[in-house]
C-alpha cells in the first residue's frame, strides 16, 4: 500500500480534479476568517494551518510543523473542515464523493455533520 503522504495527496488532487476547493494547511487567524473564494454552492474541504496548526506528512506519520514544542509529536488525527457536502442534515452527492474517494483512497474517516462541519481524518 502507498504511504500516507501519497494517498492523502492523491485524494486531495483529485478533489481538485472534481470541482471542489480542497486545501490543506489554510492560514488565517482562525476557521472563521478564512475565506478560499468558494463560489455559492461549491464544495470545500480544507484543513486550518494557523495558530501553529499546519501539519507535515511524510511517509507514513503527521506532525505539526509551526510547534517547536509539538513538532517532535506524531498526530493521531486531523480536521478537514466542510461546506457543501451535507443537505438537510444527510450526506449528499458532494460528500458522497468524498467518503468514496476517501475509501479509494484508503484512508480511515469519520464524517461528521454539526455546529463544526468536520471530517475526522486518522493520521494512523
């Protein structure tokens, strides 16, 4: 099987591919600041890298890079924030494709639709 850091960029390249805005390590002050230009109704899938949140992957482990005092640490897990993927409170088309893509992929997920509109992504 590929690593980590192969199948999670796969699957973020081929979100792009779909239509979505998908981003990793997005840099603002905090999740409610960040703007990616999202037109109505497109779909978003991101990852917050402020605050000294941005992530590395290499090979088959995740670590914070911004933490000097975290970025010996492996991570267990990251966010992947969402907008789009949920209608009335069920996965729709758009978040369909992405737990098919995920599973494509082989990576481990929870999805999860309420006030914070997150997918849980297992670094392990």
């Amino acid at each position: 099987m590929e690593t980590l850091e192969k199948r999670v960029n796969s699957f973020f390249r081929e979100l792009r591919k779909e239509g979505f805005i998908a981003k990793r390590n997005v840099r603002s002050c905090c999740r409610s600041c960040v703007d990616l230009g999202a037109k109505d109704d497109q779909p978003v899938l991101w990852s917050f890298g402020g605050q000294g949140h941005a992530v590395s992957i290499k090979g088959n482990s995740a670590y914070w890079t911004d933490s000097p005092e975290y970025n010996a640490q492996t991570i267990e897990k990251i966010y992947l924030y969402h907008d789009e993927l949920f209608t009335d409170g069920k996965v729709n088309d758009n978040g369909r494709k992405v737990s098919d893509l995920m599973r494509k992929h082989g990576l481990s997920f929870e999805m999860w639709h309420s006030e914070s509109k997150a997918i849980v992504l297992n670094m392990v």
